[in-house]
C-alpha cells in the first residue's frame, strides 16, 4: 500500500526532528485546585476587592472537597494577599499591596542575612536599587521635589550630635528619594531593605567620623540631584553605599568590604 506523497513528507520530517521530551505529571493536593479556582474567579473581577467570600460550607459544597482543602486554599490566598481573614470577620477579597508582597519574602530573607555571604549579597542589592533610584531622580525631580530634599537634608544635618535621631533623618532622606520616583513598589523595597539592614546602618555608625561622613555623602548626593546631573547622583550614591559597607564589616567582622 502506497502512502500518499504528503504522509510521506511528513514522516521524512518527523525524523528529522529530535524526539519531544516529556516531564513528569505532578500530582496537585485538593487544596491547590481550589486556590486555582479561587483565584481566578478574583482575577477576572467575577469576586471584587472587598467581597465576602462563601462560607466554609458552601465551599466545600461547591468544590466537592473537606474542610481542610478550603482552609489550605484560603490560607495560601492569604499569604498572596489575595483574601483578608480578621478574627471573628467574614473572610473578604483584598488587593494585593507592593509592600505585602515584598514583606512576604522576609522570613527567606532572615535567614540569608544570618550568613555573612546573605549579607553581601542584600548590600549589593541596596547599592544597586539605591544607585538607580539616585540617577531616575536626578533626571525627574521637580523643583518641589528638590525643595522636600533639601528638608530632609537639613534635620539630617541638625541630627548630628545625636546617633539615635541621626539614624532615623538618614532613612528619612533616603526614603524621600524612593518617594520622589513616584511608584510604590520602590518604596515597598525601601521600606524592606531599611529593615532587613537594620542592623549594618547601626552597626556602621558606630565607627568614629560615620555620621559626618554619611552626611556629607547625602549632601553630595543631594547637589547632584539639584543640579539634575544623573551620572553624579548615580557615582556619589555608590561610593557613600560602599562606605557604608566597609564600616560595616571593620565593625562587625574586621572582613573587608567586597570590591
């Protein structure tokens, strides 16, 4: 029997070809089929921002499935920021915010700061979100947006002779050019990166001439940004980032700072 002249072609191609590879079906739990459910129905609108979800009950008899997966869903929904459980309240559908999200992550990000190479690795992270931040605000700030700078500029500086209320107008200036990007989810990270270092702004202000030194950089810094000059903001961030490390660790480990 003659196959026709397309068939052939076709097996002729199909040899040709490397053979397809196939991974393995992971078997889902009942609980990650509802959340699936779930979710979709609050991603196409169907349940809207501030919504009652059913009852346990009535998910269950709607998904034909035990108490324990509609709990796991819900739960998993809640660490999306998908669903606000309150005590004593109906389970109602939130929205997601940039800082929830980001504060997600936190527990992850204890543990790799228990580690000096975590450590280093969320240093790099601040120098590099922080050096861009510095270069986007210099390009866009208003000269309104200069002026809120400048205040901030000043309490940092009045903060001197005081360690505690220097740390506090030093996360202000910074924060205020997050804040200046206009855009939440930069300032949801800031917010992060200010807790997860908590420690290494402390810790490096402790070392003699510190805070004169990190008030100068922000000076610098802030010249830069009132002058709109990109490519000075982004350089003046980068070394006053990189100092800042290296107080770090000759105060807490006598290590060098990474190049």
């Amino acid at each position: 029997m003659k196959l026709a002249p397309n068939v052939i072609s076709d097996a002729g191609a199909a040899k040709s070809r490397s053979a397809p590879t196939y991974a393995p079906v992971r078997r889902r739990r009942l609980y990650e089929e509802v959340e699936e459910r779930l979710q979709e129905e609050i991603r196409s609108g169907r349940l809207k921002t501030g919504d009652a979800m059913p009852s346990e009950r009535q998910l269950m008899r709607y998904f034909g499935v035990g108490r324990p997966a509609i709990r796991d869903a819900i739960l998993a929904l809640q660490r999306k920021g998908l669903l606000r459980v309150g005590a004593g309240e109906r389970t109602r559908v939130s929205r997601p915010t940039a800082l929830g999200i980001v504060e997600g992550v936190s527990g992850a990000v204890s543990v790799l700061l228990s580690q000096p190479e975590g450590v280093r690795d969320l240093q790099h992270v601040r120098r590099f979100f922080e050096c861009a931040i510095a270069r986007h605000v210099a390009a866009e700030a208003t000269r309104a947006d200069v002026a809120v700078l400048a205040v901030r500029l000043a309490e940092n500086r009045a903060a001197l002779t005081d360690a505690r209320t220097f740390e506090r107008t030093d996360v202000a200036f910074h924060y205020e050019l997050t804040r200046i990007a206009r855009n939440p989810i930069f300032c949801a990270l800031h917010q992060a990166t200010v807790g997860w270092l908590t420690e290494q702004r402390t810790v490096s202000l402790m070392q003699p001439g510190a805070m004169r030194a990190a008030y100068r950089a922000h000076e610098m810094v802030y010249q830069a940004i009132a002058e709109h000059d990109a490519d000075a903001a982004e350089a003046r961030m980068r070394a006053h980032l990189r100092a800042v490390e290296r107080y770090y660790w000759r105060t807490a480990s006598g290590a060098p700072a990474s190049a």
